[in-house]
C-alpha cells in the first residue's frame, strides 16, 4: 500500500475505459436477471407441442377460463384505478396524520400470503359476512363463485400496484404547476384533469399495467372465493391434476401469449402517452 | 472517506471485486442452508389428510435418529404423486388417500417403466359430513334423517371436486350407496342439489373456513379432518362409509361418475411405498416400519384414521425386508 497522498480530484483523464466497464459490468448483472426471469418462462413457452397447443386453444373450457380472466382483471384494473387514483392523489399532496398508516394499509396486501387473504375475503364477502350479508339480502349482489368474486379477489391483491405508480407519478408532478393553472383561473377540478392527471399519466397508466397482470396471475385467493367458474390460474391447475404437464402447459402458454400480446399495447400506449405529453 | 489513491482502471477492478464478493455472499446465503446441514433429509410426499399424524410420526423419526430431518409435503395425492411421474422430484416416500393412485400413476406397463411395484396399506378413513352449531338442521339433524336434512331447501353443501380428488369421487360413492341401503331412489340427487359446483373446491379441507364462516352448512370430508378439526360429524353406517376393507365387494356398488370415467366406490385404505429414485431408501424403509407399528399405528388412529390391523401390501416380496415383516398381503376382494 501506498503512504496517504492526498490525491488532486481527477477531473481530468480518461474515464472512457471506466465507463465501458461500468457499462459490461451492468449488462453482466442485468444478463444473469434477464436470464432467471426468461429462462424459465422460455422452457415452459417450449414445453407443449403445436397439436397439445391446438387442442388447449380448441378447448371450449380452456376459452372460457382465459377469457373469464381477461374480463375480471380488466374489470379489477378498472376499479383499482377508479378507486384508486384519487386515494394516490390524497396521499402524494395530503398533508393529513396517518397519510403514512394509510398508505402502509394500501401495500399490505402484497405481503400477506393468498390463501390467508382469500379466507380474509372470505370473513367479509361471503354469505354471512359483514359486505357479504347485506349485498345479497338487499342488492341480491353474491360474491361467492360468481365474477364479483373473482374481481374482490383480484382487486384486494392486486391495488396496492395501482396506489402506489399512481402515487409516485403524482409526487413527481410540481405543484407549482398546478399553482400556476389555478392562478390562471381554473378552478381545482380542472386544474386536476387538465393538468395533474395527464401529467401523471404515465405512472397511471404503468400501475394500470402491473394491477392487470398481477390480477389476472391471483390464483390461491380468486380459487378461496370462486372455483367455479374457473379463471385460467384455477383452469391450468385442474388440468395438470386431470391430465398433466402436457396439457396445463399449453393452457398456461397460451395465457401467456394473450398476457405479453396486452403488456405490448398496454406499453405502446403508456410510452405513446408519455412521448406526446409528458415533457418533464 | 479514504482517500482516493486508485486510478479510474483500479476503481473499476475494486467495483467488480465487491460484485464479486456480492454475488458468491449471495450464493453462501442461498446455498447456506442445504450446505450447512450435514444431516440426512427424508422427503415425504403425502396426502394432505395426513398432515398431522405424520407430523407426530416425523417427531418420533427424528428423535429416535437425530441425524436426520424429516421435511414433509403435502397436498392432493394425484399432485404428490405426478409431482414424482410427471415433475420428477425427489422423494423417498409417497403416501395417498387412495390405494389406487399408485398403481394408477407409478406402475408401470407389464413390470417396465414404472417408479414403484408394491405398496402398504396403513391407515382407514371414513366418509362423513361435518357441520358446526350454526348449520342450518344442525339441531336436529340424525345419524337416520341426515339425507333428508342435507336435501332441505337452501342448505349449502361443500365438497371436493370429484374429477382431481379422491374424496370428492368418494363423496359420489358413499352417496350412491347410501340410496341403496336407505331404500330412497334420488336421495344421491336431492343431495347433490345442494352441493352445486360453486360449493366445489380442488380439496375438501380448503372449504373448512368457508364452513366455519357459515358459507356452507355442510362438508362432505373425511373423518379423520372431523376429529382433527374438532368438528361437528355424523356417523355414518360402515354400510356406506367406505371405512371397513371387509366390505370392499359391496363397496364397488357405489358408483360415482366423473368426466373421464365412472369409478366403482373401494374402501378408503391409505397406502404408501418407496419411489424409485429415492435418495433415501434405507432411511425411507424405517421410516414404513415405524409407521406400520405399533407407536405409528397408536398415532394414526388417535388422529381420527382407522388402524390397519393388520396392515396389509400389494406385493410384499418386493417391499424392503423391514417394512416386508410387518404386513399381510393384501386380500383379494
């Protein structure tokens, strides 16, 4: 070792290898993230044969669970965002006490394990629950094995993703922007979709993204509530308890393939969005 | 800070030395604990039913042989055991509700290919209906009107899903025989009204919550999950139970029809073997003598199960010599 010199800062040089090297190192790193995260989904997208692939997308029962799933996820993305927004709106500008709590509660849900969560909905939802109850007594409203089921399910996994991008995209907005609309004239609701949501759009729309492939994966807390009718997670277990790897495979491919077709317009859209009004 | 004596070239050198460093800590962590234990693991795949003698049973094991750590699974017996056929996991020990799954799933065509060629029964159930003070009939349902209450209008009745789980088909069985012996023509129907398919779960023990929730009156289950649940049972005639192995030639009467076949009814014996391919064979051969004697037979019907006395294989000459010793050979029903 050398004895303490205190060194001149290097500002000066050449960083050129440096940079290069950060540059491998991290494409190293993301390779080895990449290939955990593509290998296994690659293997399972090679797993069936054409004809067990044909014979899932010709399964009458295998249509109606994928697309018994697209219409609840769409549906829970939808609540979630609905109700969710607004709720990431008081968190990112309130200044109220237990903002913290409250946004704690929010995230909670991805930490308990689903099949708890799916006995929790259960306590609440079901025919002698406290919504549950009341709904079907007075609404005729069930959420036991019915499509209301699977998007409580769904929602109550899925939100916190919706709450939280929506959340970190309305922080991101300056507030004086909005200060400088509402000086302008326009009054607070305008200034919020005029300004504000659009601005955030970006982070909503990816929430909107992760709330919908987060819901339409749920499978221990959607089976707790609803069995049947089957959503495609509860579809593809059945299948590789009735018939096999073969045959669950190719469901499960096939779910896949529907998924990464939305993801693809889903960003194309976000990213449009944001390339055309974002700015910041 | 220290003091920056590095050029730019050896700042990059340190940075992948600690990415280094980082990785293999990440492998010590996640190799940690499989490389720690200088133990023997005995991995048991068993019906999810038996969770809780086989837990007692895993007590015993490891007590008697501290060198070594029992880790059961559990779950249904078609997923435990094409968890082995189809996924090919390792495991010394699979352990079913349904005699049949393994020679339906692990023996092979004509003595090839196949992961197993015997098996042990160790352990009766019966099929039963559990409810809780809430149920609807519950105050005067009996062990004669049980059909009639289960049919009253609005009452809500879970069971298992009869094309993935045996006590779901059992289910269908019990009830098929029950009209016979009861003498009542649709009684098996006017039941199964009740039990439609949104009362139907992958397995029974999953609707438990939804029967102490007050969701569903009643649950077609085993009685071993009556007794370890603490729950509310009828008893059933062994006419119709599936619980007596005497009566297997009475039993096939009992039909139940699924999406790939109808299935004549069986007794409801437990029965387990030793995988090809287990890594622990030896240890996996103790581990039947243990369960097949007399401390794991205590066990076992302590938990609600019916004792196999005796217990009885398919195929004794092929079982290791400890579990061999132990056994009858199976009767010819």
């Amino acid at each position: 070792m050398a004895a303490r010199v205190s060194d001149p800062p290097a500002a000066t040089g050449n960083w050129a290898p440096a940079a290069a090297l950060l540059r491998l190192v991290f494409w190293l790193l993301g390779m080895v993230l990449l290939a955990v995260v593509a290998l296994p989904l690659l293997r399972l997208a090679l797993a069936p044969s054409i004809a067990n692939l044909v014979a899932a997308a010709r399964d009458v029962e295998v249509r109606d669970a994928l697309w018994l799933s697209l219409e609840g996820a769409a549906l829970a993305a939808l609540v979630a965002m609905v109700l969710g927004v607004p709720l990431a709106y008081l968190l990112a500008r309130g200044r109220f006490r237990g903002r913290g709590f409250i946004a704690a509660v929010v995230d909670l849900p991805l930490s308990v394990p689903h099949t708890v969560s799916g006995i929790a909905l259960l306590m609440v939802f079901g025919r002698r629950g406290i919504i549950g109850a009341p709904a079907e007594a007075y609404l005729g409203l069930r959420f036991w094995a019915t499509l209301a089921g699977i998007v409580v399910a769904m929602v109550f996994v899925a939100a916190p993703y919706m709450v939280s991008a929506a959340r970190i995209a309305f922080a991101a907005v300056d507030p004086r922007l909005e200060m400088v609309a509402r000086s302008l004239g326009l009054g607070p609701w305008r200034v919020f979709f005029r300004v504000t949501l659009p601005l955030a759009w970006h982070g909503i729309a990816t929430g909107f993204t992760l709330t919908f492939a987060r819901a339409i994966s749920e499978f221990a807390a959607v089976a707790m509530l609803v069995y049947y009718p089957m959503t495609a997670p509860v579809k593809i277990y059945e299948l590789f308890l009735r018939f096999g790897l073969d045959e669950a495979a190719a469901a499960a491919v096939l779910l896949l393939a529907v998924t990464l077709a939305l993801f693809l317009v889903f960003r194309h859209f976000a990213y449009g969005e944001a390339a055309a009004g974002g700015g910041r | 800070m220290t003091p920056r004596e590095n050029p730019p070239a050896r700042g990059g050198r340190t940075l992948i030395e600690a990415g280094i460093a980082a990785l293999c800590g990440i492998a010590l962590v996640v190799a940690g604990p499989e490389a720690a234990a200088a133990k023997e693991t005995l991995t048991i795949f068993a019906a999810g039913t038996l969770a809780v003698p086989f837990r007692a049973i895993d007590g015993q094991f490891e007590r008697s042989d501290p060198g070594v750590t029992v880790e059961p699974q559990f779950g249904g017996s078609v997923m435990m055991a094409k968890r082995i056929t189809a996924l090919h996991e390792p495991a010394d020990i699979l352990a079913v509700a349904d005699y049949n799954v393994i020679p339906k799933y692990l023996f092979g065509q004509d003595g090839k290919g196949g992961w197993t060629d015997w098996y042990v029964g160790f352990a009766r159930n019966a099929i039963t209906f559990v409810y809780t003070p809430k149920s609807k009939g519950a105050h005067d349902i009996t062990p004669q009107n049980w059909y009639e209450v289960l049919a009253r209008p609005g009452v809500e009745i879970g069971r298992s899903n009869p094309d993935t789980d045996p006590s779901g088909y059992q289910t269908l069985q019990m009830l098929s025989l029950a009209e016979a012996y009861y003498k009542v023509p649709g009684l098996a129907q006017r039941v199964l009204a009740n039990a439609p398919r949104r009362n139907i779960r992958d397995t029974e023990t999953a609707l438990i919550s939804a029967l102490q929730l007050g969701q569903i009156d009643y649950l077609a289950i085993y009685r071993s999950d009556a007794v370890q649940h603490h729950l509310e049972s009828l008893k059933l005639p062994s006419e119709i139970d599936l619980s007596d192995p005497a009566r297997a030639h009475d039993y096939a009467a009992g039909i139940a029809k699924t999406k790939s076949s109808a299935l004549a009814g069986r007794p409801i014996v437990y029965a387990a073997t030793i995988p090809a391919g287990a890594p622990h064979a030896a240890l996996a051969a103790i581990y039947l003598a243990l369960l097949l004697g007399p401390q794991g037979q205590a066990i076992i019907a302590r938990d609600g199960f019916g004792a196999m006395k005796p217990p009885v294989a398919v195929n004794p000459e092929h079982a290791p010599p400890a579990v061999k010793a132990l056994v009858k050979p199976w009767p010819k029903s």
